[in-house]
C-alpha cells in the first residue's frame, strides 16, 4: 500500500513534462537518439506548432529556436571546460530526456558524466537508454534532498574537478529556490578542486511582443502546472544574486556577445548562460 500523501512528494515533480516536449525538439534538430523521443514529446510538439509558428514569424524567436540556442552555448562552454579540464565531472540535474549525457559520454569517454532528475523521470531516461547505453548512469533523486548532496560526497572523485548543470530549469522555482540550490551547489563545491555551475536563465524580455506571448504563455503553465518566472533585468543583477549565495565568480553570457561576460548590460537576448564558481 502507499502510504505517501501529496506533502510528501517533491513539489518540483511537475516540470517533468516539458522533459517529453524538449527531448522531441532536439530529436527533431537531429541532435539526439530516436529513444529519446516519446510520443507524449510528439504530441506536445504538435500542439504547440502553431504557437511556436507565429511567435517566430512576429517575434523572432519561440520555445523551440530557443531551445537549440541554449543547449548549443551550454555545449560549448562544456567543451571548453573539458579542454581545461580533461578529468572533468559532469553532473545534470533535471536532464530529462536531453541527449547531452549520451553524446558527451560517447565523445569523452575519459569523464564521469551522471543524469539526475526526479525519481519517474530517471526511470524513464534509464529505460529510454537501455538498448542504447545501459551503464549510463542516471540517479533518480530531488536536488534538493539529502540524497542529492549524498552524490557529490560519494558518487566522485574529489581530487577532480566538477561541473553541474542545468537546462531549461532554474525558470522554473521561485527566487528562493534558485537561491536555495545555489547555497547547496556552492557547498558541496567546496569538496573539490574546481566547482563551476552551468545553467539557461531567461532574463526579463525586452521585446513588447516577446514579454507578452512569455507572460501570456497559459497553456504551458496549464499543461506543466508550474509556473515560468522572470527575476533579472542585467546581467550585473544576475551574477551579483549569485554571488550572495555562495559563489565567489560569476559571468553571465549573453548569446549575442558569447565571449564577453563582462558585459553589464541587457542587450536584448531572450536567453543567458550563467556560469558560477567557487
């Protein structure tokens, strides 16, 4: 019999669902493995194709061209990492059904890559992957449980450096959470000789039209219950918030101006990259 009730749940379980649509959109950009998309990811994918169709006609950009953009830079900031640091870490919280951890492994075989998402989900990533890859190593856990921090203390090698990250998630939690999990990361960082927290983050939009379809956005709130928020106005705001929670360095990469991060101001992309240290 089960015995748990709603209070003991995680309440972070719902963002599981934009896992289906995002892994579909990547296996449609050619960047993932057909076992990584599922036909609850195709009909989602459906559904929101109108949607999608007119923000890139009247905007410029949707959920599904911003998805390509962001996991393109935080693809290349991992390479330039692994190039710094060949005994490289990787731990992605919330992976979902991304295809990063099955094509990173396969390109670096030397590096300790490991998936964590909520329990439903891990399953679902470790079943997907079976065929494909079954010694991936995919942990079902909330990050913001003991058994998370019980990773970082057991699960690697504290004489190499670590690198979390995060994609498509952070937007997700209230401003205390995201500090929250800052103060739990810059922590567990300091086991290790290098800690580096990798994450998308979506700044208040500029664009008129943009803030309009992003805040108007009910049916993905609906269909996620979880509600998409926006906290930040400059970069300078975002690494100074960062930085009160734990983390001695942080830059906020802007995808127009990528190689800059000592840009302070806001130049209008809908999506940054934040990279804290410790």
């Amino acid at each position: 019999m089960n015995t748990k009730t709603t209070q003991d749940l995680s309440p972070h379980r719902h963002i599981s669902f934009t896992a289906h649509y995002t892994g579909y959109i990547w296996y449609l950009l050619g960047i993932s493995h057909e076992r990584l998309a599922t036909a609850k990811g195709k009909q989602l994918a459906t559904l929101l194709h109108p949607f999608e169709t007119l923000a890139e006609k009247f905007v410029g950009h949707s959920v599904r061209s911003t998805l390509k953009l962001r996991h393109r830079l935080i693809d290349q900031r991992l390479e330039e990492l692994i190039a710094q640091h060949p005994d490289l870490q990787i731990i992605e919280i919330a992976a979902g059904l991304s295809p990063r951890g099955w094509r990173f492994r396969q390109k670096y075989p030397a590096i300790s890559y490991i998936e964590v998402d909520l329990p439903t989900m891990a399953a679902i990533k470790r079943e997907a992957l079976q065929p494909i890859e079954p010694d991936a190593k995919v942990y079902g856990c909330d990050i913001f449980s003991e058994q998370f921090q019980q990773i970082l203390k057991q699960d690697l090698d504290h004489s190499r450096p670590i690198a979390v990250l995060s994609e498509g998630l952070i937007n997700y939690f209230s401003k205390d959470l995201i500090g929250q999990l800052s103060q739990i990361l810059s922590t567990g960082f300091q086991q290790f000789p290098n800690g580096y927290f990798i994450s998308d983050l979506y700044p208040e939009p500029t664009h008129r039209l943009a803030k309009v379809i992003w805040h108007s956005s009910k049916l993905l709130k609906f269909l996620s219950k979880s509600e998409f928020q926006f906290y930040f106005t400059s970069p300078q705001e975002a690494a100074e918030f960062f930085k009160t929670h734990g983390f001695k360095k942080t830059h906020i990469r802007q995808a127009s101006n990528f190689e800059h991060p000592e840009e302070q101001n806001h130049l209008g992309d809908i999506v940054w990259i934040v990279e804290a240290q410790v």
